[in-house]
C-alpha cells in the first residue's frame, strides 16, 4: 500500500482518528504551509449588479444619502453602502413552487457571469445559498461579503412566493502581485484542542476547513489573500483567531448571530433617503465631471477656447501591460559584471552608489556641438558596456531633455515592447556642461528597474484623444493654453513589498498662457488623472 502511495504523484498527509474531543473525526497532525497572495483590488460598476439582478434595469430609479444609493423598481430594490461598498438586493419571486434553493438562485449568479470571477458554491442550508469565489481550490472569506454572493430566501405572501435577499460586493480581484511569502496553519488536532480548551460547544462546529481571508490594505487598492482556517460554529464562518477570541471573551457557546443579522437588517432600514438621481448615478458610473457642451467635438470644444496643439489626437488603443520589477541592486550588479567582462576595475572609480541610484563622472571627452547630435552622443555613451551597465535598456526621451535651461540634460528610460518607461526609477540622465560653442558631458545618474515582467495578459489603453477630452473635461487644459507634447509611457503608481507596480500612463505637457508649463498624466487603464497621486506602499507587517 505505501508503494502504491509513493507511486503516485500526490502529497500524503497523516492524519489520526479524534476519539475524545471530537469523535467520528479524522485530524491532521501536521502543520500546514500554504502561499499568501496578494492582487491589485478595482472597484464594479454597480451597474453590473443593476444590469444582472434587476427586472427591467432600464426602467429604476434612484434615491441618493450621502454614503448610501437606493435604486429601486417596484418590489426590487438594491442598496449600496459606499463606505463598505457592500450591496443588498431585495426582490420577491413568483411562480417558485417546486423550486430548490440552487434553481432560485443560480439565475443570478448566471446573469452576472464571469465579471464577479469565478465563483462555486460554499455550502447552503434550508433557506440560505453561499457563492464563493475560490482562489487555488480554496474559498475566500471577506468581513465584508468580498468574493461573495449571499442568497436568503423566505415566504413571502403567496405560497409560490418567494423574497429573495443577495449581499455582495463591489470590489474586485484585477491584478496578481508576485509573492513568495508563505504561511503556516496549525494541524486540525492542534486547532479543535485549542477550540475545546477555550470553551467551544463542539455541538456546534458544523466543519472546518481552509480558506483565504480579504484583506484590504487602506489607500493602497492592494488586497492581501491570507491562508487560513475557518470553523461553520453554528450558523457563521468565523476564522480560528476570530473564534479564540470570542471563546476567550465567554461567548463562543451563546452567540446570538441572528440578532447580529437583524441589526444589520434593520441599520438598513434606517436610511434617509434623498433625491439626487442624477448627480450619484453619474457619480457611480465613474464618467468624470462633464460640461454642457460635451457631445461637440473635441477639436470644437478646444478651439473655442483658443487651446492650442499640433496634429491631430489619435483615437488608436493600443496594448499595453501591468508591469511588475525590483528597483537594481547596483552593488550587485556591478560585481556580476565586473566577473561576466572580466574587468575587476569596471567603473570603479569616480563612481557612487546611494542606495538604488548610481552616479558617474564621465572622464573621457564626450562633447556636443549642435542640438542635432543628442541621440547620437547618447547611443554612444550607451553602446559602451565598460561605462554603462544595462545600456541596451535604454531609450531617448526627448521630451524630457532640455539644453536650454541653466542644467542641461540628455534623459533616457528603459522600455518595454516599444513603449518607454517614463519614470524617475527606470531612468538614465546625462547631466552636461554648456561652453562657447559646445557641450560636454559631465556625468550621469542612472535608475535601474530589473525583473520586468507583465502581471497578466496584455489590455487595451484608453486613447491619446479620450486622455485629452478627460484632461479638458475636468478643467486641467485652460483657455487660451497650448499642448505641447502628448506620450504614452509606464509610470510607477505602486510599490508592494519591494515590487515595482507600473501602468500605461498618458504624459500630456501644457503651456498656459501666463508661461507656465505643467505634465498632466492620465491612467491608460482607467481614463484617471492621476497627476496628484502619491505611491502607494505596502510593506509587511511585523
């Protein structure tokens, strides 16, 4: 029998029959490793769950608090608590007799599809139906039905009648984030001990089993999956740490979970509802802020305002990617190369490393008589392994070159499949002197991201004229202006436990009329400004 097992390939785990504390119960009695994961989170449209749960989604209506929104269309109704962003459908059902909780319910999950991922369903009981999405085989749990759809269905008038009650959420799982971390789980025995010795109504453990907790890390749109177990006490999923605490505090055999129920049903209940359908459903629908004379065309638009550019916007969408990386470690890269080219001298000297940023002086005379020659005195510095490291890497940046001002600079970045990387962590600027007739280069700073890897398949971007339209829209091109230049490149916008996040960026640079130039950036991905936006970081927890 163990060579049988041996045979096939599986990982084995001992387990041990629970005679005293939980008879008829088989238990591990090894610890468990499992991966932690993490994703960047964005938020559904909540006419996802219009379109899906409601009758005729063309004919509700809306009622708006200053958290909350009400739609509403007869006996169907749908609340969205925005803090939370936690949705509540109520309707009734007719014509339900010799229906089963799944055939009631499954509709739903069918006409939303696959845009709330891919969801199964957890377990259900008489009048109760969970769906969950699963992450590697395994459910996700959230505090605040993330990953979940909630089915509660009771008599209602008729007897073929049926009130269906959904819960749900609108935050979403886009984007994987490389992770090697990893977390251990105790054995079952360990766990159902513990639980027992706290007090625990063993009556009342309907099953346990392993799952991934939603963890949200605030204003980062970073969402952490964290491997753990999960014990049904009564009719609840808690976690084995929110179970322990509760049994510590006496209360793991008398909790009273359907008054925690109704007072969430009724706290609901107690919203003040106001009219402003118009304003949160344009809200809601994440159209930004318009102006009246929108449906003209852009160039109208812009010409009667006497804003001014060259060319005209293209409307192509072109395919970029999230992109993942590590900043350099310029320490060990120099070493790496130093053995590779066999030159143990290779820029060290007159050369510094502060943390991720080299800086060189440049000894040779390397000089520049006319702005033409840019790109060929910097090909030239780049193409030279023995004073560059990752030279290959690099692109020309023109529109962040200068020779004019007081600190004239040659600027290049790394790209990836022909778009550059436009971002002060992937970059290589020469700094140079201006004489007489000429200039010379007097050093460079060089940023290097390495590992650049896609997250997911590539997306579709917004286009040079929708970033444009967004950017005028909102008041950020004023009248009497000029565009100087628009590109699209990677920018950073994340940084999770070392890992480098970028996205396709819209770079629109503006000259207003009182002199003053400014580079708006729109997210590609989302059609956002985010010009503002600080990095994000998430580090690990101690």
């Amino acid at each position: 029998m163990l060579q049988v097992l041996e045979e096939v390939d599986y990982q084995w785990m001992a387990i041990s029959q629970s005679n005293e504390i939980l008879p008829n119960h088989y238990l591990t009695t090894k610890e468990l490793t499992f991966k932690k994961y993490s994703y960047i989170s964005s938020t559904r449209r909540y006419t996802t769950f219009r379109d899906a749960f409601f009758t005729n989604p063309k004919d509700v209506r809306s009622n708006v608090t200053v958290a909350d929104t009400y739609l509403y269309d007869g006996v169907e109704s749908l609340t969205m608590k925005q803090n939370q962003d936690i949705i509540s459908f109520q309707s009734v059902l007719n014509d339900t007799n010799g229906l089963n909780i799944f055939e009631m319910s499954f509709p739903y999950v069918q006409r939303i599809g696959t845009s709330y991922g891919s969801i199964r369903v957890l377990n259900q009981d008489q009048n109760q139906i969970d769906y969950r999405m699963f992450v590697e085989g395994f459910p996700i749990f959230g505090s605040d039905f993330e990953g979940q759809l909630a089915f509660e269905f009771s008599d209602h008038g008729q007897n073929s009648q049926k009130k269906v009650s959904i819960q749900g959420n609108l935050k979403s799982l886009q984007i994987p984030i490389p992770s090697k971390e990893e977390v251990i789980l105790p054995a079952t025995q360990t766990l159902v001990e513990n639980l027992h010795r706290q007090g625990a109504d063993l009556q009342l453990i309907r099953t346990f089993l392993i799952g991934y907790e939603w963890k949200n890390l605030e204003n980062t749109g970073v969402v952490d999956l964290i491997p753990n177990w999960f014990v049904k006490y009564g009719d609840r999923w808690l976690s084995y740490e929110a179970l322990l605490s509760q049994l510590k505090q006496g209360r793991g055999s008398k909790m009273d979970f359907k008054r925690i129920e109704w007072i969430f049903f009724f706290a609901f209940l107690g919203l003040n509802l106001f009219l402003f359908s118009m304003y949160r459903e344009a809200k809601l629908d994440q159209n930004i802020t318009s102006r009246t004379n929108e449906t003209i065309p852009l160039y109208k638009r812009l010409a009667s305002e006497n804003i001014k550019y060259e060319g005209d916007f293209s409307a192509r969408k072109r395919d970029g990617y999230y992109l993942s990386g590590v900043p350099t470690d310029f320490e060990q890269a120099l070493k790496s190369e130093r053995e590779r080219l066999k030159q143990p001298d290779l820029l060290s000297k007159q050369t510094t490393i502060d943390e991720n940023v080299l800086t060189h002086t440049i000894n040779d005379v390397i000089m520049m008589t006319d702005r033409s020659q840019v790109e060929e005195v910097l090909s030239k510095i780049l193409n030279q392994p023995h004073l560059v490291l990752f030279g290959d890497e690099y692109q020309y940046i023109a529109e962040d070159t200068n020779l004019m001002n007081d600190n004239p600079e040659i600027v290049a970045g790394q790209y990836y499949e022909e778009i550059p990387i436009n971002d002060p962590a992937s970059r290589l600027t020469l700094r140079l002197e201006k004489e007489a007739d000429h200039w010379s280069v007097d050093q460079y700073i060089q940023t290097h991201i390495s590992e650049l890897q896609p997250l997911r398949e590539s997306m579709p971007t917004y286009s040079e004229r929708e970033a444009i339209n967004t950017l005028y829209i909102n008041n950020q091109i004023p009248p009497n202006s000029k565009i100087l230049w628009r590109k699209l490149a990677y920018k950073m916008t994340l940084i999770v436990r070392g890992q480098a996040i970028f996205v396709p960026t819209w770079f629109i640079q503006i000259e207003t009329n009182n002199n003053e130039v400014k580079t708006e950036m729109v997210n590609a991905f989302t059609n956002r400004i985010i010009t503002n936006s600080v990095i994000a970081t998430v580090e690990d927890q101690k």
